[in-house]
C-alpha cells in the first residue's frame, strides 16, 4: 500500500497546530486537564470543548460523550495521551477542556478542517 506524503504532511501540520494551541492554552492558565478537572470544568459550563485521547479507554469516552451531550459542549477524540500530555508539558493526559473561546474556537477550526481533508 502507497502512502500519500503529501496527506500525510498535512494530518501532521493540522496536528502540530491543535498540539500548539493546546500548548498555548495551557501556558495562558485557561485550560482544565485530567478527568477530575475536565468534568468539573463541563458541569460548571466553563468549558469551550472537550478532547479525550484516541487511547483513553471506552469508558472515559463513554462518560465525556454523555456528559458533553448533556451540556452541549463539542467532544473531539484526537491524539494520544502522551501526545496531549506533552502538548502540556505533563507526562500523559486523556482528557482536556479548554476554557477560553478564542483559543478553543481555533482548535475547532483545525480539528474539523482535518477531518474533511482525511
């Protein structure tokens, strides 16, 4: 099977723009992360979006995806938990909020131009 560089360069450059924005947010104070941290953050309608990890297991995304739906807040699953957690500078995360709209409005746009890309 052929891979296609040129998708796989731009899964990359979308990926690296969601790990900085994440990076950004978090350097800012206006992010919750963890699963104690996140789900407050939802229930206390502070939270713009939710991502849980790919690897996070079927019961975090079970419980995020019912607490976002009942709180009306956008649920992405992207990344792994090194991978959010590195964004971060922490060792591993699965789930994260972030609480500013600016900040989470960019992550948005770049997680659903990368799905319609791919």
């Amino acid at each position: 099977m052929k891979e296609d560089k040129e998708g796989l360069v731009d899964s990359l450059k979308y990926k690296n723009k969601v790990f900085s924005y994440i990076g950004l947010a978090t350097k800012a104070g206006k992010i919750a992360s963890g699963e104690f941290s996140t789900e407050k953050a939802v229930k206390e309608g502070k939270s713009n979006i939710v991502i849980v990890a790919e690897d996070a297991s079927d019961n975090t995304k079970k419980m995020f995806t019912n607490m976002c739906a009942y709180y009306k807040v956008p649920i992405y699953f992207f990344g792994e938990k090194t991978e959010l957690g590195h964004a971060m500078g922490k060792e591993y995360r699965a789930s994260l909020a972030l609480l500013d709209k600016g900040l989470a409005d960019a992550i948005e746009k770049q997680l659903k131009t990368a799905m319609q890309e791919f």
